[in-house]
C-alpha cells in the first residue's frame, strides 16, 4: 500500500488563528482528498486535489505532487473547525484504494 | 434529498452472531463504498462497488461480504462476527472514484 502522514497528530488553535497541516505520502498518486471528521463522527469531504491549489472560503489546500505532499491551510479558525481532518490518496485517478492517514486532530479554542 | 444513511447507528453483537448493515444513497451515485475505523487510525477500505451487482475486495475484507442488488443500496454482513470486528463502520458514495465521496453517520458495532 501507499504510506501517509500527517503531521501534526494534535494541534490546539486559539480562535482566529491560522494553521498549516501537512500530509505526505510514500508513492505517485493521481487522486488526493481532504476530509473533516467532525466531533459527531461526520465525514465530510472538503477537497478532491490530486495537483494544484483550491481554495473554499477560510480553507484551502495545495497538491504538489511531484513532491509527494498535500497542505491544508485553515485561516481565522472558528470553534467548528474542531475535529480530526484526514488526508486519503489513491495511485490511480480510476483506482478505489484509497489510502487514510491517521488524521491531525484539531481543537479550537475559544 | 437524506445523502447517505446508515442502519443502525449502533450495534452489540455476541461473538458468532452475525448481521446486516444497511448503506443507502438517494444520489444515484454509481460508487459505494464500506470502511472501518479503528481508534486512532484513518479508515480502511472494506468492500466496494463500481455499479448494481458488482463488488470487490478492498484492503480488509476478510470476515465480510457484500451485495449490491440495487444501485441505491450497498450491504455489509458479517457472517460470525469476532470481537476483532468492533469498530466504526462508514459507508460512502461517489459519482466515481475520482470525484469526492460522502459519508454516511456512521454505524458503531461491538462484538462482545
């Protein structure tokens, strides 16, 4: 299979702060999701980028692929940011293997 | 328009029993998917399917079997379960396997 990390694996952010994670993987993909577990358990998918840059609203992310990296950027963190976001690729863009990371788990302080 | 649903929420078996659960979408997605969430870990890919009446193996399907008779519905049965098998269970579906998946609640099981 195909090796993901996230770093970090806990983050405490006062509200309004801005935070960076980061997910590297150990092979090419051609398929790279971002998602947010709320504290309900939720699933969320917030970006489908297997290259390049998105954003929505307080949050975007960034694929390089050739670097083998995503980065989610989260600015001016609200209470509801809270959570653990997971990073998933898969080799191929047609490919149903996807592989999780083990999440950073974010917590938002008012 | 309720997404993806999942039957039940929560679930205690005893060791051997077995059960059904129950993954619906009202999208007319063509990809559904069954994973498990062990605590602490990301989420591991089950079973899935491309279309009605196909299935295939994931990266842990030992334990487990799936149908898919209809488009909208996508079934996960353990046959004997084992306390192994305890853990979070999310279904989700896709357009196709490159597009973002949505994520059903949730299914909570243990196995005693």
């Amino acid at each position: 299979g195909i090796q993901v990390e996230q770093s970090p694996p806990d983050l405490i952010l006062q509200e309004g702060a801005n935070s960076t994670l980061r997910c590297n993987f150990s092979d090419s993909v051609n398929n790279l999701q971002w998602f947010h577990q709320n504290p309900w358990g939720q699933l969320i998918n917030l970006f489908y980028i297997p290259s390049g840059t998105k954003q929505n609203g307080r949050l975007s992310a960034t694929t390089v692929a050739t670097e083998r990296y995503s980065l989610l950027y989260i600015s001016s963190s609200q209470t509801t940011d809270s959570g653990v976001y997971f990073c998933a690729v898969a080799r191929s863009n047609t490919g149903n293997q996807f592989y999780f990371g083990t999440g950073t788990s974010l917590t938002v302080i008012p | 328009n309720a997404g993806v649903t999942q039957t039940p929420k929560f679930r205690v078996l005893k060791t051997g029993q077995s059960m059904t659960l129950l993954c619906a979408q009202d999208m007319n997605h063509e990809y559904m998917y069954w994973y498990r969430q062990d605590p602490g870990m990301g989420l591991r890919l089950i079973h899935y399917s491309v279309g009605e009446g196909t299935t295939a193996k994931g990266e842990v399907p030992d334990g487990y079997n799936v149908s898919r008779l209809k488009k909208q519905n996508f079934l996960l049965g353990l046959e004997s379960a084992a306390p192994s098998q305890t853990s979070v269970y999310f279904c989700a579906s896709s357009i196709w396997s490159g597009t973002g998946k949505y994520f059903g609640p949730g299914t909570r099981l243990t196995v005693l």
